[in-house]
C-alpha cells in the first residue's frame, strides 16, 4: 500500500484538535508555535510563553508586527484581548509549579518509557539550547511532542532508549509525527492513528521501539 507523510503544518493542525477548552498550554520554540494559527476559535484557549506572556493569539499579519510583542522563539505574536505580560521569574514559577495543563515540545529522540532528548545531540559542533524545556517537561501536567517520525538519515526517533542527553525522564506523554500518533503508557508505546494507506507493519518498521495496536 502507499501513504502520504504528513507536512510540518498538517503535523501541527492535527495536535491542535487535541487541545481542549480551557487549557493553559505552552507551545515549544519550533514547530509547536505554529498551532497557535490552528486552534479551534470557539474554544478559549491559553497561551503560554516562558519569556512572560499568557494570551498569545496567532502569528500577526505581516506589516502589523510589534516589536514589543515576541514569543521565547523571538517569534512576532499576537496579543488577546484580556492576555498579560509578566516577569520571566513569574513565568517560570508557573511552568514548575504546576499550572501547565499542556506543553507540546520538539525532540531529537522519544524512548518507549517517555524519556524525552531534545535539547543537545552531544555532537561536538552542536550548540546545546535547553532554555525552559527542563522545566515544561516536569512540570507540565501533559507533555506532547511534535516530530518527524524519523531522522534525515532514516533512523528512527522513538527509541528503546534515548542516545542522547535526556530533557526529561518518563515525561512524554502522546507523541505526534509525520507518520502517527502515539500515546506513551504504563503498557508502552500505544498507536491510537496513522496515516492513510501504511500498514501497522510498515510501521513498526521504521519505529525503533515496539508498538501495542490500540486503534
């Protein structure tokens, strides 16, 4: 059988569909930012941003930019009506106090446990950028992960066990690639949907973790 990839954007239009009404949600520097343009606009919904800001809209138009107004990715935001801007200290007491429901992080791999590595691949010439992740990744109720499902060279990020210099330990909670979507539990790595066309075989194939089938 043949099957489509998802794009970056399709990747992100689909955890959009998953965040529900009333959530306090921080969305990772990268791809995560982009799902503030997707978010159903019949839920109230809100942003978070680690460098002090809560209410972010989607991206601004272009030519209606304020320079006063960015996300922790130095990305131009959009302000909503009732959102606020605070001290970075208060930003960070939120994300380690608990009063994150969601964070949706990028990854360089994913273990079958929910060991999450996206802050340093331990290369040599790699530059190491941690920023908040450490913190959204304890303490956030819920962690989502955004990523292709694998690596440029063809091997795959959801891994036995991670490689690389872990974020976070058991903290991954549902995993969205290009591929499928899959939830991390006490029994493993759950499939809940993939894309149209793959097989579970072809799947489990470029997965370098066991798959439970829980469609």
């Amino acid at each position: 059988m043949t099957y489509q990839k998802l794009t970056r954007e399709q990747i992100v239009q689909r955890v959009a569909k998953d965040i529900p009404e009333g959530a306090y949600v921080n969305l990772g520097i990268g791809l995560p930012t982009k799902i503030a343009n997707y978010l159903d606009k019949d839920k109230e919904i809100f942003l978070h941003s680690e460098n002090g800001v809560l209410g972010m809209g989607p991206a601004p138009a272009a030519g209606e930019e304020d320079p006063e107004l960015i996300n922790a990715g130095k990305e131009y935001i959009t302000l909503l009506t009732g959102g606020c801007y605070f001290h970075h200290g208060d930003s960070f007491t939120m994300m380690r106090g608990g009063h994150i429901d969601i964070c949706v992080l990028g990854a360089f791999q994913v273990a079958a446990n929910g060991d999450l590595a996206n802050w340093h691949t331990g290369a040599t010439d790699a530059i190491p950028a941690v920023g908040g992740a450490m913190d959204l990744a304890i303490g956030a109720k819920n962690v989502f992960v955004t990523m292709e499902h694998l690596t440029k060279t063809g091997e795959s990020k959801i891994v036995d066990r991670c490689s690389y210099p872990l974020t976070g330990i058991g903290c991954v909670d549902r995993i969205y690639t290009d591929l499928a979507v899959i939830d991390v539990s006490k029994d493993g790595l759950v499939l809940k949907e993939m894309v149209e066309g793959m097989t579970f075989n072809e799947l489990q194939q470029l997965t370098a973790a066991k798959l439970l089938d829980g469609r």
